[in-house]
C-alpha cells in the first residue's frame, strides 16, 4: 500500500536546499531548514539557524545551505 503522506505529487514540492544561499526578511524569523513546503523524501531534520546571531549570516549545519539576513 502507498503511504498517502508521501504520495503527493513530488512536482508540488520545492527540492531542498536546491538553493546555495537563501535570503531572509526580519519577519520570516526565526527560520529553520529544511524550510516548509520541501519534499520530505531527500530532506534532513529540521534545525534552527542562528542568523540573527552570526553577524546576518549563517550555514544549515546538516546541508550547508546559507541563510543571509537582509538588512
């Protein structure tokens, strides 16, 4: 039987971390990774990223996206 919660329709997800960096606002924070609507099959656990912390910049320790506060 296939699982109704991984049988959705891949192409209405976004790949993960297909981004190399991703620009945040203020307001989206605090920001995790994988960020929501990412396809859950090729994903990592989701995890905090200190952006506002390091200087405005800061990498998913699990896939090395970076996230980039903009200021």
């Amino acid at each position: 039987m296939v699982n109704p919660d991984t049988a959705a329709r891949q192409e209405d997800f976004n790949t993960p971390n297909a981004k190399a960096a991703v620009e945040v606002k203020a307001s989206d924070l605090p920001i995790h990774c994988p960020q929501q609507g990412s396809s859950l099959w090729n994903s990592h656990p989701q995890v905090y990223i200190p952006v506002e912390e390091n200087g405005g910049e800061a990498r998913c320790p699990y896939c090395g996206t970076i996230f980039k506060l903009l200021g």
